[in-house]
C-alpha cells in the first residue's frame, strides 16, 4: 500500500503517491517512518516513544496510527452507505464540514461531560463521529474499515516491585528530552517537584514559570524553590480579559469537550511566552503514581478486598457528590439530557463506569484514570499546551508505566512513591511545604496516618482560581445572556438566569456557568463554520 520518498519535503511529508502528517512527536524521522510503514511494520509504528497520531494517506486510501496512551486526539467519520467517503482530522468542525453533517448531540457522551469533565471510550459530543483508540492501527482501503486497538495497560510486564526503576526511568527520560533551555511548570503539588528533582539531580537548571497571583500557595513554594537553588521564576497572571478573548479557539482547539473552569491550560503557557526551541515540562500522568480517585490510606486496602461493592459505593457517591444541575433545573433542560441526569441515568452511567474498572478496585480506578481520564480529558490539556508550547511529560514513558504499575498500593497511597523519588533525586527539595500537607514547613517523606482526613492536612492552600468571581463579573454574564439562543437546544434561557442570579448572590455555581460558558461556546465554533 505505502511507497516511501527518498527526499520528502517538510510538513506533511511522502511521495506522489504517499503523504505522511505527524501530529505530536515522535524518535523517528519524517523518512524512517515512511520507510518502515512502507514495509508495514506497523508494529513497531505503535510502539515509539512519544506521543503522536500518524496520518498515512494514498489516494482515497487512508492508515492512522495512535500511540499506546492515545493523547494526541484524532477522530473520523464513516458509514458504508455514505457518499461523503471516510474523513478524518483533528477537529471535529472540519469533519462536519467535509461529511455534509448536520450537528446532533450526542446525549450520553454530553452526559459524561457534565458529570465527569470528560467523555468516556472513543465517543465525540456527535454520535456520527468517533476518537480513534489509543494504541490503534485504522486502515480504510478499498472502502473498507478496519481498526486494530491494543490496550497499553495490558501490554504492561509483570515485574519484581522496585520503586528505584520508576526512578531511574523518570531521570533517564528527563536527560533525554530536556533539550538545552527548558522551561517547568511548577506548582506546591507532588507532579513537578519530582519532575525538578531530576533535573537538579543532572545538573539541569529549568526556568520556572507558575501561574497565579502573589497570595497564592503554588506562586509561594515556588518562588521559594526557585530562590533557594537559584532559578528563573516567572509568575503568569490570567485575567478575566484572557479568558474571554481566547474562548472560541480553546472551544475548537478541544471539540467542545474542556469546560471553561480548566481553560487557563490554554493561556497559561501562551502567556509565559516560552521560547519555540525549549521543552516545556508538565506533569501530566504523573497520578499514575498515586490513586488519584481514592487516596484513602487502609479504606482504599479495604476496597481491594470487596470490590464489587467498593465499586457500587464510589461511583454512586461521586456521581451524586457535585451536581452540575439541581433537581428542580433538570425540567429546564431538553428531555434527552435531562433523561441523562436523572436517577436512571447516572444508575446507567455508574454501571457503564464500573466495567472500566474490570472488576478491581484501587487497580481499577487506576485503570480508569489511564485509559479513560488520560486519553479524554488531559489529552484537551495536551492539545492546549501544544497550540504555544512544545510541550513534553517525562511520565509518558513505558519503562517508568512499567515499574509504576508493578508496585504495591503503599507506594501510591498519600504519594509515597512521588516522596521517595524526591528525597533521593534532590532531598533538598522535601524543605518546602506540599499542599495540603501536615506540617506546614516541609514536606514528610512518608504520608502520616489518616493523612487524608482535614485533620492531618494543616497546611492551608490559596488556589489560583479565580474563576468563581468572575462568574460574578457583568462581563461575563453578559457574555454568556447574549448567548442563551445558541444552547436553547439544551437550556431553557429561564434556567441559565437564575443560575446565574443565584451565583451573583453568593451561592457558587461555578461548575454549572463553566458546562454552559462552554455548550455556548462551541455552538458559536459550529455556526461560525457555515459562514
């Protein structure tokens, strides 16, 4: 099927015959990738270090491949009894576009947003289009449509448990991509200071950039981090003005699917101005390393032993814990998404949740957060981070997905593995408080007893969100009024009113004005195309 081209030119590269478009990054070059899909080793395509989606195309004939955690978004539409043939792209509007389709919601992936923040499996807010997997070789040829998809966590060797490997792999990925100037986001969380550690156990010196105000308790610890050991430190300050102007694209850049209280992921590195040449460190999935959806200490041990209910109990309660909509807004809202948040949705929407979890607990969850949480919602952050920054993980990495995934619940419950890796990369770094943490002047290299009760967590936290009160602001509520027409498909504009009225009294409704800010948004990104 493929034919490589000995000289290709930049962007998307091949032959007359072949056209290759990398999206992400990958350790191979434009011709070796070429060459080796040429020889079909697809294989090994699916298995390089990065994170990318490559697009081979020749003629109408079409091959895609993802690689095995699946951040760099790509999506498609097909039926065989189409006209429009086989399309595919990166946002969802051009497909619509290219397809001749109408815009339809898809209920139950609409659902999901508004309860999780993110979607679930490979489902767009249009039922006609769907995300290509993680790990997945799609060809269509010849009009035919085949999708081979592995799962990265079962690919995944069994090993002696050694919480040293995990270090050793975090460093040896660290060396390997941090280029000659690099750049750190750094906050008072566990993430980035293991991240900082290896850079300062290499003897690499980042600049650091955090975004908040001068009150704020990330913008603290780091400054004092980066005055002890001598770092650039930049504070990025977002305002209400950034976050309206920059609405629209984030709205596309992310097909809808990033509400409003997480679109500082856009703006803050734009505002940090990072040079083009310089890795921008993040620590996305860096909670692989912890049990990020119940960090419970023995509670979490005790789950492991009756699953089954453990289950039932944490996705019911986490369903119920922040409503998006109140029960009496729910007749304000179309009957298809109503029918979502009501009690037989959300039981529908537990059940669903609790397959991802293959009938384990602590493991489960974790699993859930790898090919669930990973692949839909930080993907969204992955795609803003790259629109301004070349942005790199160092957790995105078998070796150190291996050595993590092989170690006992301990080392993930209270973050112990994130305390070890830190005392023997830059122990210096354990002499600044964490957040949330027991003693306000450090941080332990163990997680205390109970450290998840608010009794054990003494050190005060100032978040850097400031989104509640601008909620509150006229100009964003008028910003979101003159809008009401663009979501009356899901909203009565009476319901949108008293939400906002309620917050501007005093009642944050923060989470129900962001869903909206956001459905109003992205119907603005789809009218705009017919224009």
């Amino acid at each position: 099927m493929f034919s490589s081209s000995p000289n290709p030119s930049p962007g998307s590269q091949g032959s007359e015959s072949t056209k290759l478009t990398v999206h992400g990054y990958c350790d191979l070059d434009h011709q070796q990738l070429l060459q080796l899909a040429a020889r079909q080793e697809f294989e090994r395509l699916r298995q390089l270090r990065g994170e990318y989606t490559l697009v081979f195309e020749e003629g109408r004939n079409c091959t895609i491949i993802t690689s095995p955690i699946g951040a760099m978004h790509y999506f498609y539409a097909w039926a065989a009894n189409s006209s429009s043939g086989f399309i595919h792209g990166r946002r969802i509007v051009d497909i619509l576009q290219r397809a001749r389709l109408d815009w339809t919601w898809n209920w139950q992936a609409l659902g999901d947003l508004c309860q999780l923040e993110n979607l679930t499996n490979n489902a767009t807010l249009h039922p006609d289009i769907k995300r290509v997997p993680p790990g997945s070789l799609l060809q269509f040829n010849s009009g035919q449509l085949r999708i081979d998809s592995r799962s990265a966590i079962d690919s995944l060797g069994t090993q002696v448990p050694n919480p040293a490997r995990a270090v050793q792999a975090l460093n040896d990925e660290v060396a390997r991509i941090s280029g000659s100037n690099p750049y750190l986001s750094l906050s008072g969380g566990f993430d980035s200071r293991v991240i900082l550690s290896s850079l300062l156990r290499q003897g690499i010196k980042p600049h650091l950039i955090t975004m908040g105000t001068d009150e704020c308790s990330d913008v603290c610890v780091a400054r004092s981090i980066a005055s002890r050991f001598g770092l650039k430190h930049d504070l990025v300050r977002i305002d209400l003005d950034d976050f309206l102007a920059h609405g629209h694209e984030v709205s596309s850049l992310t097909n809808g699917t990033k509400t409003a209280w997480h679109w500082h992921t856009y703006l803050y590195p734009l505002k940090a101005g990072i040079p083009s040449g310089s890795t921008f460190f993040v620590g996305t999935l860096g909670e692989f390393a912890r049990s990020y959806y119940f960090d419970r200490g023995q509670l979490g041990r005790l789950g492991d032993q009756y699953p089954r209910q453990a289950l039932n109990r944490f996705w019911g309660l986490k369903l119920h814990r922040h409503p998006t909509f109140l029960s009496h807004e729910l007749q304000g809202l179309a009957p298809q998404f109503a029918a979502q948040l009501q009690e037989n949705g959300i039981a529908a929407r537990a059940s669903r949740l609790k397959t991802y979890c293959h009938n384990s607990f602590l493991p489960g969850l974790t699993r859930y957060y790898f090919e669930q949480r990973v692949p839909n919602f930080y993907a969204n952050g992955i795609a803003m981070y790259q629109a301004s920054s070349q942005w790199r993980s160092p957790f995105h990495n078998k070796e150190w997905l291996e050595a993590i995934w092989n170690l006992k619940p301990g080392w993930k419950l209270g973050s112990n593995w994130h305390r070890y890796a830190i005392q023997q990369n830059c122990p210096e770094l354990l002499e600044f408080p964490e957040e949330n943490g027991f003693d306000p002047n450090r941080m332990l290299t163990k997680a205390p007893p109970l450290y998840w009760t608010s009794l054990m967590r003494r050190t005060p936290y100032v978040t850097y969100d400031r989104s509640s009160g601008w909620y509150r602001q006229e100009q964003l509520q008028d910003s979101l009024t003159s809008n009401l027409a663009a979501i009356d498909d899901l909203i009565d504009p009476a319901t949108v009113k008293s939400i906002l009225a309620e917050h501007r009294t005093g009642t944050d409704r923060t989470r129900s004005l962001a869903f909206l800010l956001t459905m109003a948004r992205w119907k603005q990104v789809l009218s705009d195309r017919n224009q």
